[in-house]
C-alpha cells in the first residue's frame, strides 16, 4: 500500500462531532509515529478489487450482523472474554512494534484464548511464540515485515506443527531468521486441533466466540482509526491505510459492536482493546477464521493439585491443577497411573505444588517434593 499524507485531525473532530461523537480520537503511541510507521504496524495485504467490492455490500454486512441477534436466539446477547462469570480468560495485550506481524499476533491471540477458555482455565500461562509464527513459519511462505502474511496458512502450520513458548523464541521486530528458535520447541508447543473459516458468517463468528472465546478477524484500517481512544469505531475519515489482523474476543448486540484485541500495546485504545461497529471496514467479511480447540505439549508451571478422581476402569484417573484444571493421567498403564496417583495424592494432602508434563490434555510425566 502506498503511504498516505498525514491525516487531518481537525477534519476528523469535525467528522466525529457530525456523527454524535461514537468515538473518541486521542493522542496514543501510534499516532506518535510517523505515517510510514504506523502503516508498518498493519500486515495483511489488501487486493484493490475486494477492498472494493467488501466496502460496496457494507450495509449489507451491518444488517446482517444485527439481525443474527433475532436469528440466533440461542446465543447470549453480549459476550465478554475478559468478564465471564467474574473471570478473566485473555491474555496480557503485546506490541508487534513497527513490523507488518499482526496476522501472527491476531492468530497466536486467538490460541492462547482458546486454550484457557475451553478448559475454563483462565489463569494456564500460556504465552506463545509470534516470532516463531512469523519469523519461522511466515518467512518459510516468503512473509516479511513489509508484506506481511495472511492468517489461513499459519493456521493450518499450528495444526501440523504447533507453535512454541514465548521463552523459546522471544519476539523482536524485524526481519530475521529461526536461528534463535530453541531446538527443544517441539517438546513445548502448542497446536490448533482444528480450525473453520467463517467469513461472511455473524451468526457463526458469534457462536464461535461464545463456544470457543475468540476467532482471528482481519479488516481494512483507515487513518482515523490510528488515532482511536475509545467507544464504538466506524470510518469518518481519512484514507485506507492497510488491512490488518486482531483477535475478537465478544461482541454487543446493544451497542451493535465486536470486541477486539489488538497488538499495538495498552497505550492505545481502550487498553490495547476497541470496540468496532457490526458491518464495519470488513470485519467479518475477510478472512476471519474460528479455532476449535488447542492441545499443549509442555512442562507446566508448578501447581498445586485440588482435586483428583479415579473409578474402578483402568485408564481413568483425572488430577485438577489449580492453574490448568482436569488433566487425565495418561501412561495407560494401571500401575503407572496408581503410581502417579499416590504421589499427587501425597503433592495434594501436604499442599506442596507439583511439575506435570502435559501432553494433549493427558499428564505423561510429574515431578513431586
């Protein structure tokens, strides 16, 4: 995309008075960059032609989105993962920096969210590696920090693949290669189970965030929304900017809105967060893609064990940990479960925390004190 003139921020107060004010424009760490910069904080690029013909069915798409409140009775009318029951199931709001990585950052999002709110473990620390979505499985599809890359193909490489911890492959921005990625990672990743393409779909995107926590969403940035501090966006001004990816995490049929995470740190928006009007800049209209679950493979961090089951069946013995919930003891193996069973039992009745080796949602190996 080519780089635009600095918006006019009059013009746009002008705009957002007009409009009743649906939104607060404010000074923020992105709109302290330079143009150029902020558009390198974007990353999914955009074909003229569907830009085109997104932005033309808008208040096809607006209408849509509202009526999937009446349509879809069965789904609650808001959905907020960062208050369900009380409980907070995101994960902390990260910074891309100037490098066109949002697909990796909307994507890893979107798994670290799924894997909490599925198991309705809303304190697993969980924190992925966006420097191995990019840097690793972008550069092998020919990704840059100027191109920047689309979420479908990285999503099918963490259901192949999986992708590793944070601490694995920490994240800088910037071209660069795998050199730095630990040749262990395959013993501490994380993999989509599965994962469906629901564009063009309100109705299901709502259904797969009330289900499942979150879905990856990309939509068309123009100037204004740099400049965004909080309430319900829609365009008011400025030209298209980039297309860019985050990671929806609810929405509000009162206020017609998605919830999104983005990748641009907590000094901007609502705390790294915003709210995007149903219909709004293709927001459900491109690329948008919904996770049906994670498994992990990993040494977890240490925990106390509250509670543990077992019945008369072999290979039935479940052990609850107080960051990951119910894990299944799985060597499959009768004495090897009832010893496993003994010292977790033993972990639990002196309250001492414990190291599980977790592998697909089944304990392979533990350390005790």
């Amino acid at each position: 995309m080519p780089v635009n003139e600095p918006i006019n921020l009059a013009e746009l107060r002008t705009h957002l008075e007009q409009a009743g004010n649906p939104w607060r424009s404010t000074s923020n760490s992105v709109t302290r960059l330079t143009e150029e910069q902020r558009v390198r904080r974007l990353g999914v690029p955009v074909d003229e032609t569907e830009h085109g013909e997104i932005m033309a069915a808008r208040e096809q798409h607006i209408t849509a989105a509202r009526e999937t409140a009446v349509q879809a009775a069965e789904l609650p009318s808001a959905f907020d993962l960062r208050n369900v029951g009380g409980l907070d199931y995101t994960t902390p709001v990260k910074d891309q920096g100037t490098c066109g990585s949002c697909v990796a950052f909307g994507t890893v999002a979107t798994m670290e969210h799924v894997a909490r709110y599925v198991d309705r473990a809303p304190y697993l620390p969980i924190d992925l590696s966006e420097a191995h979505a990019f840097y690793g499985y972008g550069r092998e599809d020919g990704a840059t920090c100027e191109t920047g890359w689309l979420p479908e193909p990285l999503l099918e490489k963490a259901r192949a693949s999986g992708i590793t911890f944070e601490d694995y492959f920490p994240y800088t921005p910037g071209n660069q290669d795998s050199s730095k990625l630990n040749a262990d990672w395959p013993n501490r990743r994380a993999s989509v189970v599965n994962w469906s393409n629901v564009t063009n779909d309100p109705a299901e995107i709502k259904r797969h965030i009330a289900t499942y926590g979150t879905v990856t969403a990309c939509f068309f940035v123009y100037q204004d929304f740099f400049s965004y501090g909080g309430g319900v966006y829609r365009h008011q001004s400025g030209e298209l900017a980039g297309g860019h990816c985050v990671c929806l995490v609810g929405y509000d049929d009162a206020q017609s809105c998605w919830i999104a995470k983005n990748s641009w740190g907590t000094d901007w928006g609502e705390r790294g967060f915003f709210r995007i009007g149903y219909g709004e800049c293709g927001i459900e209209s491109w690329h948008t893609s919904g996770v049906q679950g994670v498994s992990l493979r990993a040494w977890l961090a240490d925990q106390r064990i509250l509670g543990l089951w077992s019945n008369e069946a072999d290979a039935n013995v479940w052990a609850y940990g107080e960051l990951r919930g119910w894990l299944s003891l799985g060597s499959n193996v009768a004495p090897t479960d009832a010893a496993m069973l003994a010292e977790l039992a033993a972990s639990k009745s002196a309250g001492t925390k414990v190291g599980l080796f977790e592998d697909n949602g089944s304990v392979q190996q533990l350390y005790a004190w």
